[in-house]
C-alpha cells in the first residue's frame, strides 16, 4: 500500500544505527524517514527533494538511536527501586519478598504498575522483559498497564513452590494453572506486542517437578521462558545442595528442559565452561544486568568469555536488584564491568534484545520497514521517545 507523503516525517539529527556488536553506524547528520509508524529510510543525504510533502523536523543538536530493549526487570520491585543493601539471598527475604507480597492487593498493584510502564517509557525503553509477582490478578494488571503504555512487553507471573514465604508460595499444579491462563490470555495480544513469558523465579524456589512441567509447556506452545542463573556464590551452592545429583546449576536447567532459543538466563556470572557449553548448544539468550551485579555484590559477568562462546548476550536494568530504569545508565556500567566501548554496549541495549526475543525483523535499529522506536537524547538524557512513530 502506497503511504501519502503527507504522512511522512523526516527527523534530522545525529542518527546511531547499530548493525552489529563492533559496528554501530554513525550520521553526523542523518535523515531519518519515518511514515506509517515504520522506519522507511535512513541516509546521510537529505531526502527533501524527493520528499516535498513530509513533515521536517530538525533536532541536528541531538541524538537519536533505537528505543531501548531491557530484557530483565521486575515491575513489583519499583517501588524499592534503590533501596536495600547486602548480597541477594539477604536482600531476597529482606526487601524483596515482603514488597511483592503487597502484589496481592490490586489496588496497589494497579498504581505501581503504572508508574512503572510510565517510568519505563520516559527513560526510552520500548520493549520490556518483565518479571510480575505471584499473584495471577497482579499480572493481569501489569498486562493491562503494558498494553495502555503502548509498548511491547513479555510478561511473566513468577512460579515460587517452595523454599518461599508463606505469602508467595504457591502450590506446583497451582503455579502451573495460574501462567497457562495469563499465557492463553495474553500470549500474542495486541497484534503480538504482549508476549506471555513463563517465569520459573530460580532453581532454590522451584521444584524439579514444576520446572519439568514448565519445559513441557514451552516445548510444546513454543512459549518464552526467563529465570535466573548463578547469580550470587552462595546461591549457586544452595542450588548445588538442592539438587546434588545433578552435575552444575546449568544442567538443572537443561534437565527440566528450561534451557532452549527461547530462554532468557540473567547474570550467569559463576558459570564453568560445561555450563556455558550448555547455554551454547541450546542457544540460551543471557541478559547481563551489570548494575544490579555491582549493586548486589554478585561479582561480574564474564562477558568476553561468554560472546566467544556465541552467546548472544542483551542488557536488563534488573530494578531493583538494579538501581536504576535508565538503559543509558546501564549501558555506562556495561562499558566498565565488560570493557567494551559505548558503541557496543548500545548494541547490546538494543538489537542484541531484539534478537534475544527473536524480533530481529521488527525492531532494534533503523532498518527499512522496522517499528519507528525510538529515543531522542541530549547531553545524555532521553527527551522523547517514539513508539511507532508516535511521540509517548
Ligand atoms: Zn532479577
């Protein structure tokens, strides 16, 4: 279908468009074309003449780059955002559960999770991997928050059945029931922004039983699945004493058949080579959440170790293990606690989450055709986001 020119706008600005993890092209300036909520063209020759009938708009001053993809982080832990100290277990029990146990009330739940997908979208997230609470109607309201926002969001209800307090623990077939509703309600709505993610917390709160469960459903509706791995030393032992027979961490995983293309694993940061050897094979997506690392004292992520191993690894704030929304913030830790340089990181922040989520096709950089997502900086603040075109 022919798009009027009328409908055109052409952004002209200092344009980043990341391709790979070492190449991120840079127009000083660019032009970026955008009609019908697509990206048509990015050039560094301006395409005025071709184009009398479009809007123009010069931000010369600014950058714009893709909208960012976090692809970890937990909306009931917003409202503790910055708060909170000592390494993760501690801080689990401490600060964490007892606020998402408040997720009961949907009321509450209804607040919070709007101001995070408001807090999400000013800071230039435009895709979102979502960790919700327990509670099956707080996640239906994350849903409903997501889709009013706009944005593409995975979301998952958290599946805790046992080594969990009395308020979040739930019971196996339970747990099970609770995510295959939220998954048949939501999986694939709003023409497929909103996805359902199957979100076993971590191996110490689940049992092998309800993980094998898991993997049975992903394999056979071709679902997203996120959890955590070998985040904290201390954890990772728990684990090790909770399952002795099996050989790592990892491979408790790749038992219950939680380790596929569609898995998200965040941190593996204490992993040995058989375990990272697992992820490889089963081309695991990891999301890295350097902050949250440094914050937690979890220790940091062998990130050149696992990029040779071809993993495909993208950024999560992991608020509020994570201090912080701000991807821009996220992608300054990465550039030390991975000593990579910035280009990469905002690779990392954006088509490497395009990738982990398997949308490659429709956003994380300026390719013709691609969702017009995308953020507007200056003197590194986001002043604008654009979701599909359209300014949020
Ligand atoms: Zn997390």
């Amino acid at each position: 279908m022919a798009i009027p020119d009328d409908s055109r706008r052409i952004f002209k600005a200092s344009v980043l468009n990341p391709i790979a993890p070492d190449r991120v092209d840079a127009y000083a300036p660019g032009y970026l074309t955008v009609a019908g909520g697509k990206i048509e063209q990015l050039t560094s020759d301006d395409p005025r003449p071709a184009l009398r009938f479009a809007e123009y708009i010069d931000i010369s001053h600014k950058t714009i780059m893709p909208g960012f993809v976090d692809t970890h982080v937990h909306l009931p832990q917003f409202a503790i955002m910055g708060i909170g100290s000592g390494e993760l277990l501690s801080w689990l029990n401490t600060y964490t559960y007892p606020e998402e146990a408040r997720f009961a009330d949907p009321e509450y739940a209804a607040k919070i999770s709007q101001q995070f997908f408001d807090a999400l979208v000013a800071n230039g997230t435009t895709t979102a991997v979502v960790y919700s609470s327990v509670h099956e109607e707080a996640t239906d309201i994350a849903f409903c928050a997501a889709r009013a926002s706009g944005i593409r969001a995975f979301i998952g209800k958290v599946m805790m059945d046992r080594n969990s307090p009395d308020a979040l623990l739930e019971e196996t077939e339970q747990s099970i029931s609770r995510s295959v509703r939220l998954f048949n309600k939501w999986d694939g709505a709003e023409e497929g922004r909103l996805r359902y993610i199957f979100t076993p917390r971590f191996a110490a709160a689940c049992s092998m039983q309800l993980m094998k469960r898991v993997g049975e459903i992903a394999l056979e509706r071709g679902a997203f699945v996120q959890s955590h791995l070998s985040e904290n030393r201390h954890e990772v032992e728990w684990v090790r004493r909770l399952f002795p027979s099996s050989p790592s961490y990892a491979a408790v995983y790749h038992g219950a058949g939680l380790l596929t293309e569609r898995s998200i694993m965040a941190h593996c940061i204490h992993l040995a080579p058989d375990e990272i050897a697992l992820l490889s094979r089963a081309r695991t997506k990891v999301a890295f959440c350097p902050y949250s690392n440094r914050t937690l004292r979890s220790g940091t992520m062998p990130y050149q170790t696992l990029r040779d191993a071809g993993l495909n690894i993208s950024l999560g704030t992991d608020v509020a293990g994570g201090p912080s929304l701000s991807m821009l913030e996220q992608m300054r830790e990465t550039m030390t606690a991975a000593q990579i340089p910035w280009s990469e990181a905002l690779y990392l922040a954006t088509l490497a989450g395009a990738k982990a989520l398997g949308l490659a096709g429709r956003i994380g950089n300026f390719e013709r055709g691609k969702d017009a997502d995308f953020v507007v900086v200056a003197n590194d603040v986001v002043e604008e986001v654009y979701v599909r075109g359209r300014r949020v």
